[in-house]
C-alpha cells in the first residue's frame, strides 16, 4: 500500500477578503485629507500676508497667484481623498 501524501491548496483570498487593507487606506486617505484642509488655509494666509502677494498698486502679483492655484489644488485633492475615504469606509463600489 502505497502512501500519498496530502497536498493541501493555501486558503485563496477572494475579492471581499481584504484583511483590514482597505480599511487602513480609507482612514489614511482621510488623515491626508484633513491634514490639507488644516495646513493650506494656514498657508494662503501667511502668502497673502507676504509683501511679495501684491505690487505697489495693491493688485496681486504673480507670486499670489501661483501660491492660490497651487493651494486650490491642494485642497481638491484633500476633497477628493476625503470621498474616496468615506465611500470605501461606507463601503460604496
């Protein structure tokens, strides 16, 4: 009698099993994003304050300008992170 031994397949995830994964980038996305949301308004208005954001005429210079767009970026970014934290934790697909 000959003996065989069992090979036995490793457990397979399947696509529900995510063992905490997602769960852990949901909450990072949202840290990011409320890391944004407290750090760029702070930012802006310390570039606002600068004597670079305006010419002699008190019209904003480019400095100003590029520092807001950068800035409103920064904080669609921080939105967009923040939904797709909440729709991952609400568990939206």
């Amino acid at each position: 009698m000959a003996y065989e031994a069992a090979v036995v397949d490793p457990p397979r995830r399947t696509r529900g099993d995510n063992g905490g994964v997602l769960t852990f980038l949901a909450l990072l996305l949202l840290v990011n994003a409320a890391f944004n949301v407290v750090v760029w308004p702070r930012f802006y208005s310390r570039v606002a304050a600068d004597p670079r954001a305006r010419d002699e005429d008190g019209r904003p210079t480019r400095f100003l300008t590029v520092h807001a767009i950068l800035i409103g970026i920064a904080l669609l970014l921080a939105l967009g992170s923040a939904l797709a934290g909440g729709a991952v934790l609400i568990g939206w697909r």
